[in-house]
C-alpha cells in the first residue's frame, strides 16, 4: 500500500471546545463535570503541555450522544 493510500484511509482526529461540546448535547459544565467524576462523560484532553485549553475528541462526544439515543430508546440491549 502505498503512503498517500495509507494516510488517506486514517481518520483526522477533531477536537472540540466547550462552546461546541455544548451545543451538541445542552448540558451545563459544572454537570460534565459532575458526569467525568463518575465515568459517565468524556473527559477533555489538554491541547498545549502547560496550557489551559482543553478539548474533547469529537468522536467520543459522538460516541455518547449515540450510547444516550440507545438508552433512551431501550436499545441498550436489555
């Protein structure tokens, strides 16, 4: 395989700020925190060693979003 080939096929990792975790799940910052305490909400990542600023990875917001449609309709399989 070649190195263009593979690069192409790895999936680019996205980080989101508060601002955006937010709008896509409408939960205020002291209740993730609440949730990160338990296990339950992903935890942010710090994006420069040193730094303040921390993200979340996109996909695991998405991963829980979908694990909370699952649970709310029974999929959870139950």
């Amino acid at each position: 395989m070649s190195r263009d080939t593979s690069q192409h096929n790895r999936k680019t990792i996205q980080f989101l700020r508060w601002p955006e975790v937010h709008k896509r799940i409408g939960i205020s910052k002291s209740y993730a925190y609440a949730l990160q305490a338990k296990g339950l909400f992903p935890k942010p990542i710090k994006l420069i060693e040193g730094g303040r600023a921390a993200g979340y990875i996109e996909s695991e917001i998405d991963e829980y979003i979908a694990s909370r449609i699952k649970m709310s309709r029974g999929e959870n399989g139950e």
